[in-house]
C-alpha cells in the first residue's frame, strides 16, 4: 500500500451488477453470498492505480501522472487490489445489501474471501440481522384508545409567564444578588496562579441560576452586593476544550451590580405590546387555540403510534434478545450522532448520563423491541395488501424535500434512481401507506373506555383469542 498519511482513495458511489444469494439462518439471521463482477472489479483496480499514480515519483513520468498500468507493475497488483478494495467495498457492501431484499439489523459479520485473481470475480459473504417477521392477527377494525385535545388555565398561565419574562426590563438594586438577578462582573482566572487564555471578562451580565457558567461559580456569587470582590474556585468539566478539562482554577470576581428582572403587569396594555391583542382576554384566547393545536398534532402521533402497536399486539413476531439489542445499538448511535452535530461527544453525553455505553443501550431495549415490533408488522401488511406506491405518491412524498433542495421532485426522484436508492424510497412510502390503511380502519374509542377494558384483563386470566384483544390507551 502508498497512500500519504491520513488520505483515502474515494470511489464515487454507482450502480453496480453484484450478484447476491440469500441463507436464513436462525434467530432472525441471514447469510449473503455476494459476487462482484470481474470488469467492475478491474474497473475499481484502474481507479485506485490512478489515484496511486498521483503520489508516485518514477523516473521518466511527471508527478500525478504515472499511468495506472505502470502504478500496478510497480506496486504489485495484490497491493493495488488491496486499495481497491479499501475504496470500494463499502459501495459493495450497501449494493449486496440492496439487491438482496433484506432489513439489516446491527452490525455485519464481513467475509471478503481470497483477493482474484485478473479477469475473476470478487467474493465475500455478510451474515447479518434482519427484521423479523410478523405473521398477522387482526389488523382492520382495532378498537384503540384516542384521548381528546385538552388545554387548562395553568398551561395558558406557563405561557403567559414565559411570555412576560421575555418583556422583563432589568432593574438595578441596592441588596445582595439572589437566585434569578442578575449581576455585572469582572473576572480574572487563573490556573496555578497563571491567567488563562479566554479566563478573563469585563462588564459580563450574568443571571444567577441560569446554569450558563462552570459548575459551582454563579453559586459562589450568590449573596454578593455591588463593589463586593469574591474568589471562586471551580474544575473543568472532563470534556471541557482547550486542554483545560479537569483542571482546577481560581477566579477574581468583581460584582459591580445587582439587577433585578421587573416583569411587567398582567393586563391589556401588555396583550397590546406582548402580541398586539386589544385585551388580555383576547391574548389568553390565543394561546389556548395554539396550544389546542399543538396538542391535536400530538394527539395524532400517539393515535398512530397505537394503532401500529395495536396491531403488533395481536401478530405473531419471535424477536431473539441478541436483534433487540443490536437495534437498541442502532437507536444508541443515531442519538451520539446526532449529538455530535451539536458539538456534544460522546464521551460528554455518558459523563451527564452518568452511565456507560452498554447500560444505556441496555435501557433502550425496551424501545429497540418495540420499534422491531413496528416495523415487523407494517412490513406483512404492505406485503398482505399488495402495497405499491404510484410514481404520483412517491413524487407527493418527496415534494418538502425537493422545496428545501430547491428542486423539483421529478429531479430529485431521478436522482435518487440514479444513486440506487429508489427501492428504499418505495419501502418507505409503501410503510406510510401501510400506516394510512390501519389509521382509515381504526376504531377510535374514547382513553377511559381503553382503561376500563384493559383493566378487565389481568395477571393469571385467560388471554382472549387472537385478534380480539385490542385495548390500549395513550396514558399506559
């Protein structure tokens, strides 16, 4: 191998013709033969030599243009395949995955059998977790608990208040800070009796409670009045940047003013310049109509949660332990990625948790298996009713995207035919739809008529047959 430290050699992703044999294994496994042809695997040969080429340094050809079939006599083919291989198995991988129908679930078990020879095919082989697989109960006509939209006064009164609070005006004060003032500091902080990069602040306005600070420092100034000097002693956060995690540091802090917050009063002149209402009354009603509709789009979710859940109560799906915990895994992942683009690491996001990797997925479980359960069910009844989205689904489905893409659908549908990834849209508009079929079907009865009947089933009864057991309610 020669590649300079830290470079990859990138193949673009592209259509390919690998041929793939599916082995159900036990527990919910399978075993995916696969074969990449012979000219493609020539083709990611000359790709990778090619780009080899451009670091080489040989003797009658000029930098970045020694010529692959030179790069491959030089290096040895096994070294080029080698690279090759490096830069494409993982679009190999995902096509074998493709073509061979499967849900994966967890991590693969990857066998990349002996490196071809020229002019032979590549082999490997996955084993991997799938999706179980549902045999349905009754899945038309479930009776499921639909609880109705509700909106108190003391909602109402939280928003008011949130909204008062961003009208508060700061007022100077002649006492000791307490919890909510605000005060003005300068500060100085130093390490070792050494001041620190980014450890010093003049005029700074800090509210005390807030938790904006190091832990422990805006506890350290409560009390304090206007002039008062205070010392603060605090440790980094582990996680904390610029190699000041863990460390300990004393900070100089100067108040130089208390600040009260001043709300302002509850009545119609604050409707008027809060929200533009004439009264009060008005403002209230308003609030209430929002927060109605935010608690029926709420509502709609848990109904179509309930239903799916519904009916997965009354199939048949065997889920082995080792599936539920590879998807709690999945779920764990998406959620430390997701988090990363926040700026939080996972090593943060444990620390907070005060939990490690493995007890965290662990309490996922719960979820991971009733996700399987979902997908399980909604997978038998595409396939039971025959589900297959028209292009004029699909091309609806995609419209928000293509609006954020700046694009038109038929543009992005084309473009995700182009990079292969059509099947899996069509999968997922054919769930949607598989969901939209429960929903139109569904018998919505009221949350307390749900507890009532499932309070009639307990520990020790006799089950009632399948497909007539269909209670469920949102507050369980």
């Amino acid at each position: 191998m020669l590649k300079a430290p830290g470079q990859a050699i990138v193949c673009e992703r592209m259509a390919s013709d690998v041929k793939t044999t599916v082995t159900e294994l036990a527990e919910s496994r399978v075993r995916v033969e696969a074969e990449v042809p012979a000219e493609e695997v020539e083709r990611s040969v000359q790709q990778a030599a090619k780009v080899l080429g451009r670091q080489l340094r040989i003797p009658g050809f000029r930098k970045g243009k020694v010529p692959p079939p030179v790069v491959i006599r030089r290096l040895g083919r096994e070294a080029v395949l080698d690279e090759a291989l490096r830069a494409a198995l993982g679009n190999w991988y995902a096509d074998a995955i493709d073509t061979s129908g499967i849900s994966p679930v967890g991590e693969p078990d990857l066998d990349v059998g002996d490196l071809p020879q020229a002019g032979q095919p590549l082999a490997f082989s996955i084993e991997i977790g799938v999706r179980p697989v549902a045999k349905l109960g009754q899945y038309k006509g479930l009776e499921v608990g639909r609880r109705e939209p509700h909106v108190d006064d003391e909602a109402i009164d939280q928003e008011l208040e949130r909204l008062r609070d961003r009208f508060a005006t700061l007022e100077t004060v002649d006492r000791p800070a307490g919890h909510g003032d605000h005060v003005v500091m300068d500060y100085l902080g130093k390490i070792d009796d050494v001041p620190f990069e980014g450890g010093e602040g003049r005029d700074q306005l800090l509210e005390l409670g807030s938790g904006r600070l190091l832990p422990g420092f805006e506890e350290h100034l409560t009390g304090a009045s206007a002039g008062e000097e205070r010392t603060v002693q605090v440790t980094f956060p582990e996680e904390y940047p610029n190699d000041l995690g863990g460390r300990e540091a004393r900070f100089d802090v100067t108040v130089t003013e208390v600040k009260a917050k001043r709300l302002p009063e509850l009545d119609d002149e604050f409707a008027s310049e809060a929200a533009g209402f004439d009264t009060l009354a008005e403002l209230r009603e308003d609030i209430a109509a929002r927060l109605r509709e935010g608690d029926e789009r709420a509502i709609e979710r848990e109904f179509e949660e309930a239903v799916v859940d519904a009916a997965a109560a009354v199939a048949e799906i065997q889920i082995p332990e080792k599936l539920v915990h590879a998807r709690a895994h999945e779920m764990l992942d998406r959620t430390l990625s997701a988090l990363a683009r926040q700026g939080i690491s996972k090593e943060a996001y444990l620390q907070i948790a005060g939990k490690d990797e493995e007890t965290v997925a662990r309490e996922a479980e719960p979820e991971a298996d009733k996700a399987l359960r979902r997908e399980a069910v909604l997978a038998a009844i595409v396939a039971a009713e025959g589900i297959d989205p028209a292009q004029e689904r699909i091309l609806q489905e995609l419209e928000p995207v293509a609006e954020r893409g700046n694009t038109t659908p038929q543009n992005l549908l084309e473009q995700l035919r182009k990079d292969g990834r059509i099947d899996r849209l069509r999968e997922d508009v054919a769930t949607r739809m598989a969901i939209e079929l429960l929903i139109s079907e569904a018998k919505p009865i009221t949350a307390q008529q749900a507890k009532a009947r499932e309070e009639l089933w307990t520990p020790g009864k006799e089950e009632p047959e399948k497909g007539t057991r269909q209670l469920w309610t949102p507050d369980s």
